[in-house]
C-alpha cells in the first residue's frame, strides 16, 4: 500500500527531533570518555558543580570552606600594621578580633588563671587552620594530662597567612607588650619563610626578611604599568568567576559536554591568570624608595635562602629565650609540605590536586627546606623543644593534601594536632 503524503510528513516531523536526541546522546557519551582522558578521573556533576561554585567565591579557598577565615587575596583583605607587618581586615570578616587574627584574641590581653591553659598558636596559613579545624582535636589531647586536670584550654591565634619570622617573633613580643600571657606557645611555620620570597619579594628586590610581598603594600600605584597589572589579574579573575556562573545554570549544568567545555576553559583561564600573576610579580619600577625595598638583598638567591633560614632559626631562638623569660613553655615544629621528596605517598587523585610543576613556590620548598631541617637540628641541639614534621605524612595513603600550595584537609589537621600534643605531653612525662 502506498504511503500517503500524510504518513510521509508524520515520518519526517519524528525522524528530526529524533535525530537530534541521537546525535546530543552521542555528544554527551563522547564527552564522557573525552572528560576521563582530559582529566583522568570519571565525569562527576557533583564535582564539576562544587568547582563552579568555588571559582565564583570572592576568596578562593580549599575543601573546609569560606569559614577558614584565611585571606586569599592579600592585597585586598590584609591591612598595613605598624608592629607586624599585616594583619587581616576586622571590618571584613566577622571572625577577625580587634586585634587582626582570625579567632577570640583581642581586645582584652588574655591573662594566666588558676582553672585555665593559655595555649598561643603562632605561624602562618597552616597554623592559623590548624587553630581552626584541629584546635577541638588538639584541646582534647591536651586534656589527656593530668597535670591540667580541672584547667580550661584555651586556644588563642595570632598565627595568619603568609606570615614569617620575624613575625611570629614580633607577635609575641606585641601580645606581651600589651600586658598578655600565655602558659604554652606553639610556633608552626617554616614553608612562608623559604617560599615565598623568590615568587614575591626577591623580584622586586625587597629585602629577604621584610613581610611578604611587601613592595606591592606599600606602593602608592602611581605608576601605570603597575596598575595596568593589578588591573589584568583583578579582569581575568572576574572573567573566570564569570565563565564558572555562566555554566552553572540550566541547561548547561545538566551536560556532562558542557562541564567539558568549561572545564578546558577553566584551565586556560587559570593559565592567563597564572602569567599575569606573573607579570605582577616580576614588575620593578625604576623609581623603587626605601620604604618598598629595604636594606639591600644578598648577591645571590642562594644566599638569599641562606639569610631567610638564618631569619627563621634566630627568630625561633629569641622566641624560645622570650618565652622562658616569661615562663611559658615554647614549642617548635616545621610543617610538612607535599614538595618535600619522600614525604608523602600519593594515588592520582591526590597527587593531581597537589603537586603542580609548575607551582611557583616548589622551587622554594626544594632548596630551602633542606636547609631548615639542618637548622631546625641545631635549634633542638641549642635546648629548643624543636619538632621536624615534615615526615608526618610518610606513611599516610589516604588523600591530605587540598591544594598544590600547603594546606590540607581535616583529617590532616587532626594529624598535626596529634603531632603538637605529643610533643607538648612528653615533655610533661620528662
């Protein structure tokens, strides 16, 4: 039986919805098996969504959230201080005392009581988390010890990002000259104070011990290639926030062919954020004054890394003879970091959230934690309750590490926690 023009336009008006449905299908499973390949890992919307969301956050942080309190943009949420360098911005963060540290430090000067244990923690970023996501885990281990048997812990911070010493040096010596005390004092740092000033301030011929990146605080941005710079990275940020929002809504955020797509783009927008990152940081006006610089650098970057090792040895030396002044117990650990040979096991997951290789700051971590660890030999050998913890993780398989920086995540906190109060109980038992 023929078919009629009727049955032929019934066919066609299915066979073009139909041949679309196939050909998107086929997209969306190329997609999939493109997106494995691309990334190494199964397609995830839970995945693809919560980095979608994380790029349109104004601060960027890892997996424990904006709550973290640590400013990522330090040009934007840090203010000048005219003891320590920096401190972080009260009027942006709820969480931020008087005093510019994220936590209950501030106003008043904490004093010493019969039913509390002042515990200062001092340091950058990892420190300032460690207060944050391991302080629960470390109040309670301190508890174990009965010679604090009915004494409230108290966690008190100053420790805050980017920090180095001198500054964890002058912080004490700030909280102390304000009439504060503290019973225990638990310095965490090392990875600020040899990575940092190759990437910030050894290209702008800052001196090695002045904050980081100190010349960009203190510039008054008269010069337009200056601000041409900031203006870039300050663009391509919110362009990136942008492209993440655009995707994020329906349809797109349904197809695993867009998350691609966004996902090739986010890596090419990251790559011209990194070069203008890089461009900010390489930049030296001709015109550089003391206040931006400093005394003169070491000849070399070498002796750089010679001088900034010294810095941090010394510092922990003074803070350990302040303290004992003051009769509180001092304790001091180097925190590990990813970039340390040997000191961290790694699956692919892991290892490709963490290790980058073209971080900025590995080459830091490379050279000069060698040399920390020598030093931090001759500060235990000196009578310094010094602690290397840069092998903590050595025997640790489970995923720690949340960024290609330093920071990790809650069950790594809770790790350093253990380390601190194991240190600070056995010196209890001697």
């Amino acid at each position: 039986m023929a078919t009629t023009g009727g049955d032929a336009a019934r066919s066609r008006s299915w066979f073009y919805p139909v041949t679309v449905v196939l050909v998107l299908a086929a997209m969306e499973l190329i997609s999939v098996i493109a997106y494995r390949i691309v990334e190494g890992r199964a397609f995830s919307y839970r995945e693809v969504r919560a980095q979608q969301a994380e790029r349109q956050r104004p601060l960027p942080v890892g997996e424990l959230g904006t709550t973290t309190g640590r400013p990522q943009q330090f040009l934007q949420e840090d203010v000048l201080h005219p003891y320590l360098g920096f401190v972080g911005d009260p009027a942006l963060y709820p969480g931020f005392s008087d005093w510019g540290f994220w936590g209950t430090l501030g106003p008043n000067a904490p004093h010493r009581a019969p039913d509390l244990l002042l515990v200062g923690i001092f340091g950058g970023s990892l420190a300032a988390d460690l207060y944050q996501y391991g302080g629960a885990r470390l109040k309670a281990r301190l508890g174990e010890s009965g010679e604090w048997a009915g004494r409230r812990i108290v966690l008190l911070n100053t420790a805050y990002g980017g920090y180095k010493q001198p500054q964890q040096l002058m912080a004490l010596n700030y909280v102390l000259a304000l009439g504060g005390e503290f019973d225990i004092v638990v310095n965490l740092d090392g990875f600020n104070d040899v990575a940092l000033d190759a990437v910030e301030n050894g290209p702008r011929g800052v001196f090695p011990a002045y904050p980081r990146g100190w010349a960009l605080r203190v510039e008054n941005f008269r010069d337009p290639a200056l601000v041409e710079r900031v203006g870039l990275v300050t663009y391509l940020r919110a362009r990136r926030a942008g492209l993440a929002a655009g995707f994020a809504v329906p349809p797109w955020r349904y197809s695993v062919t867009a998350g691609l797509v966004w996902t090739l783009l986010d890596r090419l927008a990251a790559a011209r954020i990194a070069d203008a990152r890089r461009a900010l940081d390489a930049f030296r006006p001709a015109d550089r004054q003391y206040q931006a610089t400093g005394p003169a650098r070491p000849a070399t970057q070498a002796a750089a890394y010679e001088e900034l090792v010294s810095v941090w040895a010394r510092g922990s030396l003074q803070l350990d003879r302040l303290c004992r002044a003051n009769g509180i117990r001092y304790f001091h650990f180097l925190q590990p970091n990813q970039y340390v040979e040997g000191s961290k096991p790694m699956g692919p997951d892991e290892r490709r959230v963490a290790v980058n290789p073209a971080q900025p700051y590995r080459l830091g971590v490379e050279r000069g934690y060698p040399l920390l660890r020598a030093k931090g030999r001759e500060l235990a050998a000196d009578g310094v309750a010094f602690r290397d913890l840069t092998m903590l993780f050595a025997r640790v398989r489970e995923p720690l590490y949340v960024d290609d920086c330093c920071h990790v995540n809650r069950r790594g906190y809770e790790l350093l926690a253990d380390a601190v109060a194991d240190a600070i109980l056995r010196s209890h038992e001697r």
